[in-house]
C-alpha cells in the first residue's frame, strides 16, 4: 500500500513486543506510551504513569536492591 508525502510502511507488520517492567503488560514497542533506557537496556511503557514510575526508582522494578 502507498501512504502519501513518502510515509511508505517497509515493515513485515509484525509487533514486537516487550514487557512493561512496572505493571507486567504486553507493550507493542512501535506504539507504546514512552521508553527509558537504564543500564544499557531499553524499557517501554503502556502509560506514561508506568513511565514515570519506573524513572523514580527503576531498580525497584528490574529487582536491583539498594546498598546501604
């Protein structure tokens, strides 16, 4: 399919999907609601509440623990 002034979709369609680290959902990386990278990986978000969430203590959701 052509899609005008060259927005022409090269993709097989396919989704790919990660998980959202603070609430556990299924999140379409092509369209999630934001993405944070910490620790050299890439994190992607259902909402923007996950997002900010996670940014205020993402060890919190990828099992870090803080030394005392």
């Amino acid at each position: 399919m052509h899609e005008p002034f060259g927005m022409e979709d090269h993709s097989d369609g396919t989704a790919v999907l990660s998980r959202d680290p603070v609430c556990g959902m299924s999140v379409d990386e092509g369209k999630a609601a934001g993405k944070t990278g910490y620790a050299g990986q890439m994190y992607y978000f259902c909402s923007k509440k996950c997002q900010n969430d996670f940014e205020l203590s993402p060890g919190q959701y990828i099992g870090q623990t803080e030394r005392l």
